[in-house]
C-alpha cells in the first residue's frame, strides 16, 4: 500500500519518474518527483521521499 496526499492505494507499476497505483479499481499515475510517499508492505510503514527514488526500479533494488 502506498499513500500520497490522502490518496491511497496499491502499488502495481512504477517509471523512473511516476509510480501508478490502482485506486478503487482505477489507475492513478504520481510523479516521484516532490511528492512524499508513505508505503505500507510487511508490517511495517516507510516513509519516503519520492526524490529519493527517483530512478528505474532496478536501479535502488540492488
């Protein structure tokens, strides 16, 4: 689970810049970039920068 600005979803695609989150069954695509992140997986909650992550997935993956 991922929620920005009272939006709050799954996340089910992620760019370099955007990462689109389904929304009551509808997709919805954020910029990365100057938006911060609250992400739910595991029990536990991260909180993230969205200029932090700014980069391909597999960049920060390894």
């Amino acid at each position: 689970m991922c929620k920005d600005n009272g939006i709050k979803g799954k996340v089910i695609d992620e760019t370099r810049n955007t990462l689109v989150l389904e929304v009551a069954g509808k997709r919805k695509t954020l910029m990365k970039s100057g938006n911060r992140f609250v992400v739910e997986s595991g029990g536990k909650t991260l909180r993230i920068r969205g200029n932090d992550i700014r980069m391909r997935p597999w960049e920060y993956a390894l």
